[in-house]
C-alpha cells in the first residue's frame, strides 16, 4: 500500500472497516425493530422508489471558468471562494424570450450547457430543436431544425451538425444548409456510428476538427458478415430480425475513414490498408482495427491507432486531412499477447507540436510526451498504478490533470502533472473515488465523490491550491438511514499466486451474530474492464446485496485477476485461457469463507451476468461438490459464439487457440452439473447470443442433467426497467428456495 504525501496520512483498510463496523453497529435515531426493511422496488433502479433512496446530488456545468449549477426552473452561479449561489436566469426567463414559436418551449433546464466560455450563451436541446440563447439579452440567437435524426454530433465551433437519417449520413452547415455525404447507406453499410462492437474506447462514429470546418467519420462495411437470426414475438406473426454478429475466427467487417470539408463539400477516405476479412487472421498483418481518431490543432492532419486483427500489433500513424495521404508511422507497439488502444492522442493547449499519450507498455498504463514526429520526449508517469482518465489541461500551469489509482488500488485520487518534469501534486485529500470535470482553463475542478461511509459529497477545487481547502458544495446524508443496513466490509486475500493481492467486499446480515453460520452467495463477474470492489460507497456494493443479507445471506465479492485497474500483467494473466486463472482466484476465495466459522460451507451459492455468468456456470461444473446453488445470467458458454473483436483479443481464434477454446468451452462439462443451476437469458441478447444458452441446455439435456432456464422476450443483454425488479426477485428466490 503506497504512502501519501503531504500533511496527511494513509487510512490504512483495516482501521476503516472497523470504522464502519462502529457506524452500522452504532445506536441510530430508530431502534432495529422500528426500521424499514428494504424491497427491490426500493433498492432496484427500476423500482418505483429507487430515486428516493439515492444519495441526494446537485447537476453543474462549466461556462468557462465559472459552475453553474443546472435546475428544473433555473441556473444558479457558484461563487468559486464561498460556495454560494446567485441566480443566473430561470426557465420563465427563456421561455419569455422565445413564446413567438410554440415549439421551443423549454420544460426545464437540467439539460442546458455552456458551449461558449466567453459569451452569455446557454444551449438547450427541447426534443425539438437545440437553441442557443442568449440569456441576458433573452433573444433566441440560433437554433437548427433536427428532431428524431440519430448519432446527432454538433459541433458549437461551426454550428455544423452531423447525423445518420434513413442509413445515410448528413450534416446541416450553420446555416442550416442540408448535405448528404453518402447515398450507399444500407444494415450493410454503415456510416457515422461506432464501429469493432464499441470495442478499443470507440463511443461513436463521427469526429469534428477543432475549427469545425472537417468532419471525420466511420464507415462500416459489413456485408461480409454473418446474420444471428434474431426474432421479434411481438407482432401477430413473429418476424425476422437478424443482428451482423461477427464470431471469432469467422468473417468480420471491414472499416474505413472519410473526411469531409464542409467549404468544398467534398470527401476524401483515408488511404489506409485494407484488412483481411476471409477470417484467417495470420494469413494477413495489415490492421483491420482503426480506432482514436484524434485532429491536430490546426485541423490539417488527423491520427488515428492501426491495430492487426490478432491486436498484437499497434501503430500510430498520421494522415494528411485534405488528401486522406498517409504520412507518417509515429509509434509502434507489440506484444506477445494484445495490444489495447484505448484512448486517442491529446495535443498540448499551449504546444501545438506536443501531444500525449497512453500506454501500458511499461506494465501500467502511463502517460507518455511526444512531438508531432513521433519523437518519445519522456515519460510524464511510472510506478505500480494506473492513469484511469486523463480530465484535460491547465494552460496556466502547463500541466495534466488526471486521475489515477496511485494513492491505492481501491482509490480513485485525482492529480496535476507537469510536462517539463513529471512532478505530480495531489488535488484532494480525502480518500475515496473521486470523479471530476474540469473547467475550461483547466483552473478548476468540480469533484464527486463517496467513501465507503460516505454516500456522496460535492467539492469545487481550485487547481494548485491547498488541497485540503476544497469548497464544499453538497454533502448527502445517508439515504438509507431509516432502514435496517447491512454490515460492509473489505480486507484482502492471496492470488492463487500467493503473491498477488485480491480486494475483496463482503456483506452481512445487520443483526449479524459470529456465532451462527449462514448461507453465503459469492457474486461474481471476474472478466476484462470491471472490477467490482472500490473505497466508493459501501465499497460500491451492488443493491442486490442489501436485499441478499436483509433475506439473512452473507454475499462476497472477488476481484480476481483478469480485471480492470490493476496493470497489464494482472489483467493478461489469463491470456488464451478464459475462465481458468479466474477460477483458481476465484477458490481461494472459497478457501478464505471456509476458514470463517459463521460460513455454511455446506449452503454455498454462486450468481454472476455476462462473464459473471460464464464464472458462475464455469465453477458449479468445475467444482460441483462445493457450490449447492447457482444463478448465471446471460452467459458465455463456448468462446467461438463471442464476437471477434473481444474474443480474439482474450483467446485467440478457434483455429490458434483450439486447447484454449475446448479448456474454457462448458459444453463438455454439462455433465457434471450436481447443484441446483437456473440460467436466465433476455430472448433478444444481441451480446452474448442466446445460442450460448441453449446449446447448453442441448448438452444438458443430452447428459441427462437438470438445469433450469428462464427467458425475458424481447430483451438484451440486460434487462431494463421494472423488468429488472422482476429479474432480481427472480434470482433472490431461487436462493431462497435451494440454498437457504
């Protein structure tokens, strides 16, 4: 555990946790027999009375320098020293000004923002049209004429507005000029959304230069790709609704980048190599992946990450933006494993020939200086932590700010760095997981936050000041604090390793007595880019949780290797093998539980969605005699029915890596199924396919074993809404009527 800097002193876990035992075993203002028991309705986002029981929370956005804070019916100024608010204009205010056209009334005002730092101009988007408005004149100064167009992308330098309508991809000029770029737009051809399943950090499809004048798009050529025949119940006949699932190993699609000038309204695709679709990826070493697309201030070159369809190859390279000519290979990347491009390059505010970038090729990820060459100028972070977000620039300081896990792997802290050395300051003080946005200058911070004990706080900091002088926005009080709460805790257990450490969470009844044994339920996700246990609040446990040790269960939670936050080598630990390093994790969890004598080892359970799911089946069939129940939902049964994206970059194809696919596959092993297993699936998983699921069910029927199978229609990989409440209470009493 590293040691903090400062006047300050690193809050060690084990004080904490009996902190928080002292708190929930503490006298509250109600006696246990007068507090409220919990319902999914409560405690379930799509209960009826979830939003009552979150923390209370306050919505900001930065004008410049200066927070507002957004309202129903107004917006208030924040004075940066004091905290106190001023109003700034009120909903009645905006819609005086614009009552000539019935059609821009605006109902409230959490969604307005601030897109121009030195000018009174609030945009607000009604579902009809988005405004811009200036509010101390109360004049309606621009607006466009796009309603239920979709992948929207305005751009405030210019006014220009992309969006895909009807497949083919426009943009409307500030004027309000229609374009349309394309005219082959088809469920083939894709244009201006994202593109490789929303893998490699890729959110969208369509990238504005910095002076709006060159819009940057995906187009997606899919038509080589296999249709997962997909089906809608719900009309009087059911119909045909195939999804473009690309398998690993089989066909995938193929992407290129156009630009387009909206002053010559003209467009120019990139000369990019051209990858190997015919799914033999190592008959072919040209990148397939093209991924963080990025501009250069001065909007003449675009940059973006080449990566090879085996994802062990990356490069940056740059492109000439007016002749879509390729320039120049500025860094190169490869690695036995997979190489993960997740974040594109950022061009210093006050160095327009400097830019950053990310990388984990020292085993964590890591910010790094180049020039516009690609010249390496020196590495700006090191050490056994994590850079998790870069949040901007403060121009006045030169510096990053950032937010990193260096504190301690539980801790999200947020941090300054400068570019001329490296130097780091730490801009809080409190410990917990700080997530922040910064001002337009980078001189301020407006940071939300939780503790383990703490549900949320609010804090306005200025940038280079004393950190502990932070102004205090919001403090919310315990939302739960008429109901009867469970006991949090958190410590930490061996890898399988015996070297490695593993965060763990557990949760206990509130009457909680050491001398009973109870019915535990290990929750489980285990895989790539989650984690499951931070210093948020109450050790950021799920809800269902709660109900679990309300019901009088004792549910833990394991963050094995193979998750996210740790560095490179803990989370390739289980490289070509799926579910194996995971497991073994996994067990000595088991082991921990065994050795505590309140844990029936004999009433064990296990529950998991999505890899969850594939960790939950993997250990009842791997381990029968020591999980009694199980719950998996939406999970992967064989690798080769996973996309390619994701599944060669963990396994390998098929064809590489048969040992690996046939280690993970749970097909074979049906027939060690013992324990009571429900799997639940939505009908409509266009995500983990639902052939995972019935596939197994075949091999189970096959084998002679009994698992039990449940199916939500219509319904994706998750279930929304007040479906969700039904899910988990669905879940709660299959425990309830096998395990307890």
């Amino acid at each position: 555990m590293a040691k903090r800097t400062g006047n300050s002193t690193m809050m060690k876990i084990k004080s904490l946790l009996g902190l928080i035992t002292l708190l929930t075993l503490s006298p509250l203002s109600m006696s246990a027999q007068e507090q409220k028991l919990f319902t999914l309705e409560d405690l379930n986002f799509g209960g009826t009375n979830y939003r009552n029981l979150q923390p209370s929370n306050k919505w900001y956005e930065w004008w410049g320098d200066q927070l507002v804070r957004t309202d129903i019916d107004a917006c208030y100024l924040i004075d940066a020293k004091t905290g106190k608010e001023s109003k700034l204009f009120t909903l009645d205010d905006i819609n005086n000004g614009i009552l000539h056209d019935k059609k821009n009334v605006v109902r409230y005002l959490y969604s307005a923002s601030f897109p121009y730092p030195d000018k009174p101009i609030v945009a607000i988007d009604n579902g009809q049209a988005l405004m811009l408005i200036d509010f101390k004149t109360r004049q309606l100064v621009w607006q466009d004429t796009l309603s239920r167009q979709t992948a929207k992308d305005w751009c405030s330098q210019s006014k220009a507005t992309a969006f895909v309508e009807d497949n083919q991809l426009y943009v409307t000029d500030g004027q309000g000029a229609k374009h349309q770029l394309t005219t082959d737009g088809s469920r083939e051809i894709v244009y201006g959304q994202s593109v490789h399943r929303n893998e490699f950090g890729i959110q969208k499809g369509t990238f504005w230069s910095p002076d709006g004048q060159r819009l940057a798009f995906y187009r997606m050529d899919q038509s080589m790709v296999s249709d997962y025949p997909q089906v809608d119940i719900y009309p009087r006949e059911a119909e045909h609704q195939p999804d473009k699932y690309p398998m690993a190993g089989m066909n995938t699609h193929r992407v290129t980048v156009g630009i387009y000038n909206l002053q010559t309204q003209k467009t120019v695709y990139l000369h990019t190599p051209v990858g190997s679709v015919s799914g033999d990826s190592a008959a072919s070493s040209t990148p397939v992946y093209f991924t963080n697309i990025a501009w250069s201030p001065d909007a003449k070159t675009i940059y973006l990450f080449e990566l090879n369809r085996d994802q062990n190859d990356c490069r940056l390279v740059s492109y000439d933006a007016a002749t879509g000519q390729r320039l120049k290979e500025l860094y190169r990347e490869t690695s036995d494993k997979y190489v993960e491009p997740l974040h594109p390059i950022q061009f210093l505010p006050w160095d327009a020939d400097k830019f950053i970038m990310q990388s984990q090729r020292d085993g964590y990820n890591h910010l790094y200086l180049y020039n516009k060459e690609g010249k390496m100028l020196r590495q700006l972070t090191s050490g056994s932590w994590v850079v998790q977000q870069v949040l901007g620039f403060n121009k006045k300081q030169k510096s990053i700010i950032l937010a990193a896990n260096k504190y301690h792997p539980l801790h999200r802290w947020l941090y300054s760095v400068e570019t001329t050395n490296g130097k780091m300051q730490e801009l809080v003080s409190a410990d917990g997981v700080h997530q922040a946005e910064l001002s337009a200058s980078g001189c301020f911070l407006l940071d939300k936050w939780s503790a383990p004990t703490q549900p949320r706080n609010i804090d306005l900091i200025a940038v280079g000041g004393n950190a502990a002088k932070a102004t205090r926005l919001l403090t919310a009080e315990d939302p739960w604090a008429d109901y009867q709460q469970p006991l949090f805790e958190s410590g930490t257990i061996k890898a399988a390793d015996g070297k490695t450490d593993l965060y763990y969470r557990m949760v206990k009844p509130h009457d909680f007595d050491p001398s009973k044994k109870y019915p535990t339920v290990i929750y489980v996700y285990g895989g790539p880019h989650a984690h499951n246990v931070d210093a948020s609040w109450h050790w950021a446990s799920r809800s269902w949780e709660t109900y679990m040790a309300q019901k009088g269960y004792i549910v833990f939670i394991l963050d094995n290797r193979g998750s996210e936050n740790r560095g490179r080598d803990f989370e390739q630990a289980t490289f070509r093998q799926l579910g194996q390093i995971e497991m073994q994790d996994q067990m000595k969890g088991v082991e921990y539980l065994r050795s505590l004598p309140y844990v029936d080892m004999q009433r064990l359970g296990v529950h998991g969605w999505s890899f969850g799911g594939f960790m939950t089946i993997s250990l009842m069939l791997n381990h029968p005699d020591v999980f009694k129940v199980g719950v998996a939902g939406g999970p992967v049964i064989d690798w080769k029915w996973y996309e390619v994206m994701y599944g060669e970059r963990y396994m390998d194809t098929p064809q590489q890596n048969p040992e690996g696919y046939a280690k993970s596959s749970l097909i074979d092993k049906a027939k060690h199924l013992k324990g009571k297993l429900q799997i639940i699936t939505g009908y409509n998983d266009d995500t983990v396919v639902p052939q995972h699921c019935l596939s197994f069910l075949d091999a189970c029927i096959k084998a002679g074993t009994q698992p039990d199978f449940f199916a939500y229609p219509g319904e994706g990989h998750n279930m929304r809404g007040h479906a969700s409440v039904h899910l988990h209470e669905r879940i709660t009493q299959y425990f309830e009527d096998y395990l307890k």
